[in-house]
C-alpha cells in the first residue's frame, strides 16, 4: 500500500507519496511554488480562500502523480495536516460561505477575552486549559456578532483539515485534537465543550461529528477519484494539525518530550500526561495525537506568530535576488550580536505569548554609517532565537523542563546561524531529523488505517542528521537580557 501525506500550509500545498512498508517518501510536489496570498482587509485580519487551498491540493496531488515514479491507484490511505486554528464555514451544499479566518487573525481577540472574563469564575481555565482568545470558536462568534446573514447560512463550522477532508470524501467530520484547537474541548469530561458552545449561542447542529484522530474519515468521492486518478477505496484515516502532527513525525509522543518548528511561525510543541495550563494562557494546550481515554496526553504549544514570515520579510525587502543560503552565509561573517542591533519579530498579529498584545516589529539600534542589510539579515535570526528563548521560559514556568528539542531539518533550522543561535540562547541541545509534514501525515494515515502495529512502528525509520548543542551560552545569554529588556519596555 501506498500512503499519501497532504501538508495544508499558510504558504503552499505539499503532498509526499510513502512506501508502507519502508517508511519511504517515493515523491513529493508543491502547489503553488511561491508563497500564497494571505488577505487581510483591516489592521489584524488574516484571511485565506479555501477553495484555493482545495484547488491547490489537487494541483500538487497531480503534479506528484505526473513524476511517474507510482501507480496513483495503489494508494490506499491518506492523511491531512493543516495550519491550525482556522475557521471555515460552509452551508448545505458544502460550499464555503466566506474566507477562512486563519490562525494569525486577530479580529476576535475582545470576542475571547469577554467570554474568559464572564466563563472563568465557573472554573474554566480548569476545565478547558486554554481562555478562547482569537481561536476558532470565538472566530466563529465574531462571525455571528457582525455577519448575521452568513452565520444563519452556516451549515457546519471545521477547521482548515477537515475541509480538505470534505472535499476528498463529500463528508465532514472532526476530531477531539481538532476541536480542541478551537477551545471547545472539555479536558475535564473528555467531550464537548457545552458551556463555551452555549456562551457563544451555538447550536450542536453545526459541529462536525467527532470521530478519533486515528479513524476511517471516508472513501474518495469517486469523481474526485476519477480526477486525481485514485483509488474509490482509498481512505482518509488521519487528520491533525501541523504541530501536534510535527510532533507525531518526530516521535514526540511521551510526556516531558519537545519538538520546535520555525517555519511562518514558530512553535515549542511539549507533550505532558497532566491537564496542564499556564495561569495567564500564554500557552495553550491542545488533545495530542495519542490521547485516548487512558491516556491523558496533552500537547503543550507555544507559538510565536512571528517568526520564519519575519525572515521571508526581510529577503524581500533587502535581498531578492539572493537565495536564502546565500543569505545565511553572508549573514554568518557578522559577529555574534549583529554589531548592537535589536530585532523584535513581532509584526504578525497579536501574540499569545505577549498576553494577546500587538507589540509590531522592531529594529532598533541602527547606526547607518556601522550597519548594512548583512546585519540585518543576522539580527533577524537572533531575535527570532530570542523570542523562542523568552516562549520556552514561559514553557518552563508551567513545570516542563526540556533535556532535548526535536526539530525537523526544514525551514529556518536549515539555517547554520539559526541553528547555533537557538541552541545558544535556549542552552538546550537540538535535535535535527529528516522530518517533513506531508510525510508525518502519509504515516499518520498507515496507523489510521492500520497498516502499522502501534505509532512507535510508524516512525521507526525516523533519521537523526545531527544534533547541535549550546556553545556561547554567556554572551547569547547577556545579548538575550537586552533584547528581552527592549521588549519589555513596549509590553
């Protein structure tokens, strides 16, 4: 059997063919190959079509198929990781009523804190291990409170992956990881969350039914089969979100594990057997992959929305005729510290980190005699490595204390001086493996579909490339209380 692995990001569409039996990717493809568009209409709003996104995968799933290197027929599972958090409304016809309110939006931001303020004196914190924020069930009410006409059309609400799902199998469901995503999870009772559900005046009609993350989702619609030249008995049989599914790729399953990613944004992703949650929500805990009702796993995320767009920012504006390892090198012959320059890479959306405040992005320190765009270019990594550095403490206050971060050899860990910078400042080893999104989920849907014994099977090949551990730890340590120091002055 074949398994194939779809990656909905922010940026593009990946998908990865895997051999079953080897664990190996045989192809892979990418649609669109430069960057998608994120809409954003007003100050703080992020939008994406997701139409696009489905028009998209297929492009990518046809652009793998025309390698020749399989037969498109001898795949018999698949599996969607998706960018989290996203809203996406659809009405009886499974048509999508409007863009999807994606994950670095911040437009409901008063939506989730009044509905905290109002919810938390019946133990809600407690119950639910996360406030509601700007996550998707208060995305959903900013809907309802300022689109009426498209709310009372609303079908089913899902999230990113699960409309993919949709349009690959004509049904919609979901999955405990999933629905917590939005807080509407009871971490307490194990279901549904009736009391931010009935807060917000939402019907149970318009939740997906709720399967496990590891199940039969359905079979390919067979004109959709016919047009993707796959096989009718071909199942969805996993769906979560990229970075409890990042987490699954790099074997993050136990508690007091971590993996980290730096792509558009960045993630410290923890994996704990208690029902952890940190006092101000600065961290958000979700159902992880392999929670089960025995076993109470609950992935610990800290995201930092600005992150890899800040680096992509900076190439545009200043480099964009070089590729980034032309960047990472010229950037490599600056010192340590980037000569006095302070970069806050906080100019995507309200940071939860930052107690839902948008700080913006900041360069500071400039002197226009002393400093060209190659300082730039390193001061942007190290104060992406900085605010990873102030999330992990944030990680640590709430008891978990990393040994080892896992990560995957992809998107800013390609980066040398990235690399050196977060083990620095972090002063925790890093782990890099030949990891990759697309082929997490293809072996997400081998354990769904039960082509393997346990998930420890799935993931058995998984490949160590290197690991890099802290050096310079005393002066990223003093370069980090200025940068820290900086950011404090603006919170």
């Amino acid at each position: 059997m074949l398994l194939l692995g779809i990656d909905l990001g922010t940026s593009f569409i990946k998908v990865s063919i895997v051999d079953s039996q080897t664990g190996k990717r045989i192809a892979t493809a990418q649609f669109p190959e430069s960057e998608a568009e994120i809409i954003s209409h007003n100050k703080g709003w992020a939008e994406q079509d997701p139409v696009n996104w489905w028009e998209n995968t297929k492009k990518a799933i046809l652009k793998a198929n025309s390698s020749g290197l399989y037969n498109p027929k001898d795949i018999g599972a698949i599996g969607i990781a998706y960018q989290m958090h996203g809203l996406v409304i659809v009405d009886k016809d499974q048509k999508a009523l409007r863009n999807s309110i994606i994950w670095c939006d911040s437009r409901a931001v008063d939506i989730g804190n009044t509905a905290f303020s109002n919810l938390e004196l019946e133990g809600f914190l407690q119950s639910h291990l996360n406030s509601p924020g700007n996550f998707t069930a208060s995305k959903l009410a900013w809907v309802k409170q300022n689109e009426p006409e498209v709310y009372e059309r609303v079908y089913k609400f899902m999230l990113p992956g699960d409309f993919i799902c949709m349009c690959l199998t004509k049904e919609i469901n979901s999955n405990p990881s999933s629905i917590s995503e939005g807080i509407l999870w009871n971490f307490e009772k194990n279901e549904l969350s009736e009391k931010l559900m009935a807060h917000y005046g939402f019907d149970r009609s318009l939740v997906p039914d709720i399967q496990p993350v590891f199940s039969d989702y359905g079979s390919v619609d067979s004109r959709i089969a016919e047009e993707l030249g796959l096989s009718e008995k071909a199942i969805v049989s996993y769906k979560a979100g990229d970075q409890p599914n990042n987490a699954l790729s790099l074997g993050v399953l136990e508690a007091g594990e971590v993996a980290a990613t730096a792509g558009t944004s960045g993630v410290i992703y923890a994996v704990s057997d208690q029902l952890t949650y940190d006092k101000d929500s600065r961290v958000n805990s979700f159902v992880h992959v392999n929670h089960n009702e025995m076993q109470n796993n609950v992935g610990v995320l800290l995201c930092i929305n600005g992150t890899g767009i800040q680096n992509s920012w900076i190439k545009k504006m200043t480099a964009k005729s070089l590729s980034y390892n032309e960047v990472n090198d010229k950037a490599a012959e600056v010192a340590i510290g980037s000569e006095g320059i302070i970069v806050l890479p906080f100019g995507n959306g309200a940071e939860r980190m930052l107690n839902n405040k948008t700080v913006q992005g900041h360069i500071e320190n400039l002197d226009f005699v002393r400093h060209n765009e190659v300082h730039l270019w390193r001061a942007v990594q190290e104060g992406i490595a900085h605010s990873f550095r102030y999330g992990l403490d944030i990680i640590r206050e709430n008891n978990i204390h990393p040994n080892i971060i896992k990560a995957g050899y992809a998107n800013m860990f390609l980066s040398p001086i990235f690399q050196e910078s977060f083990a620095g400042v972090t002063q925790v080893p890093v782990e890099l493996y030949e990891n990759d999104g697309s082929v997490g989920a293809a072996l997400g849907a081998g354990i769904g579909a039960k082509v393997y014994n346990d998930k420890k099977e799935a993931f058995s090949g998984l490949t160590k490339i290197k690991t890099i551990e802290p050096k310079n730890t005393e002066i990223y340590d003093d370069l980090y209380i200025k940068w820290k120091n900086s950011l404090l002055q603006k919170l």
